[in-house]
C-alpha cells in the first residue's frame, strides 16, 4: 500500500480550517498554470475558494506576504538552523 505523498504547502483560514494542500507534484503544477509567485498562490485559491485576490492576506511564519514574494524563497528544509 503506498502512502499519500507529503504536503509540501498548506494553506489555513484564520479560523484554522485548511484551505488549500498541496503535495511537491501539485504545488509544481501550480507553479506551471499561475505562477511562481504569492500572487499565482491567491490566483489558485480564488479558483478554487472563490475568495477575491484582493481580500487575500497570506502570512509566514509571523510575515505578510508581498504579491511579488516567491514562493520558492519560503520553502526552509527540516535540517536547516
């Protein structure tokens, strides 16, 4: 039986309901159609929640992100200090 594959990003609502998960292979997927930006993020997420791009805040580890944010330059691998 073979396992699910990680989630490399997820997404919550200030509620704390997840929004949006997305394994390596998703996440590239999204990078292809909307971009490699926060806002390609907010582009999946209004497709997919219906939730205005401009009513989007998206936050990281205490940060407002930026439209212009990469997502590459958010991801931090487990080892690092």
């Amino acid at each position: 039986m073979a396992s699910a594959p990680a989630p490399v990003l997820r997404v919550h609502t200030l509620g704390g309901e997840e929004a949006l998960c997305l394994d390596a292979e998703a996440l590239e997927r999204q990078v292809e159609t909307y971009g490699p930006s926060v806002l390609g993020l907010k582009r999946l997420l209004l497709r997919r929640l219906g939730r205005s791009i401009f009513r989007q805040q998206l936050t990281y580890q205490g940060r407002v992100l930026r439209n212009s944010d990469a997502l590459a330059d958010l991801a931090q691998p487990a080892d690092r200090h």
